[in-house]
C-alpha cells in the first residue's frame, strides 16, 4: 500500500468516524471534549431520576427551613421523622 492509498485510507475512516458520532448526536466542542446533543428520552430511568431529584429538593427545602427557623427540638425532630419516612417510600 503506498502513501496516497494510506492517506486517502485515514481520511475514509475519519469521515466514517465523524458520520458516526453526528447520527448519534455525539459533538465536540474546541477543547477536543466529546458530549451528546441528543434528545432526551422520556424512559423509566429518565422518570425515576426526575422524581428522586424532586423528592430531593422537597427534602432540601425542609432542611432549609428547620436549619433558619428557631423550633423547639420536639418539632425538629418530627420534622426529621417525617423526612426519614419520605426517604423509605
């Protein structure tokens, strides 16, 4: 094989290569890192990732306001209980 079949050779599998990663919506940016600009997919994972991130931000919000609020320890700690038993479900 000689220079010119070995040249055209790397650029096929470039272009194959970059055919690729475009149909999977695959892009880089100018640093060389690679991420993905595909629609995202409305699945279980993507469903029960959603719902943990909503019970988290509730549980935030709790904490949030029983670490700015000035209850007795008898409301914190029914507080923490009721965040124990949202934990479990």
């Amino acid at each position: 094989m000689g220079p010119f079949e070995m040249v055209v050779g790397i650029v096929l599998i470039v272009t194959i290569g970059s055919i690729v990663r475009a149909k999977h919506g695959i892009r880089r940016d100018r640093r060389g890192n690679e991420y993905f600009v595909g629609a995202p997919r409305d699945d279980a994972e993507t469903k029960a990732l959603q719902a943990e991130i909503r019970t988290l931000k509730d549980r935030i919000q709790v904490l949030e306001r029983i670490a700015t609020d000035n209850n007795r320890a008898a409301t914190l700690d029914e507080e923490i209980e009721k965040l124990r038993d949202r934990s479990q479900i």
